[in-house]
C-alpha cells in the first residue's frame, strides 16, 4: 500500500508532501515507511517494523487520518474518480 499525500497553502508560502507505505522486508516483517518534507526539497524518512500486518496498516491508517485532519489530501490519482 501506498499513499501520497500534499498540503499545499501558496498563502503561507506551505507546499509539502507526506508519503506512506507498508510492505514487508525481506526477513518478513512489516514495515510502515514515512516520507515528508517540502516539495521539490530534501525530504526526511522513518520506518516502523511490525511484527502483524494488522499492527502496521492500523497505524498507516492513523497517521492517514492525522494528516487529513491537518489539511492534506490524497492526490487526485489516488482516489479513483473519472476524469
């Protein structure tokens, strides 16, 4: 599973990213990997290990509904619509 997700306030001069991703690693364990920063900029990372599936997908489904809390949104491509 992955998701990207953006913020953008031209305003405030605030145009970020935030990416989430799980997947296994090559021992098996799951692993939940973050990625954020600002567009076009170096971008800061962190990843999780988990020992279920379960664990880990709840967490990305967490930092999900933080972040559109916080006003980003899933990129257009993301959300299935026609166009």
């Amino acid at each position: 599973m992955q998701l990207h997700l953006e913020h953008h306030r031209p305003e405030k001069n605030r145009l970020r990213f935030y990416a989430l991703e799980v997947g296994q690693d090559l021992f098996g364990a799951w692993v939940v990997t973050r990625r954020w920063g600002r567009i076009g900029q170096s971008e800061r990372r962190v990843a999780e290990s988990f020992v279920s599936e379960g664990a880990a997908i709840k967490l990305a489904r967490d930092i999900l509904r933080q972040k559109e809390i916080r006003g980003y949104v899933l990129l257009p491509e993301q959300l299935d619509l026609p166009l």
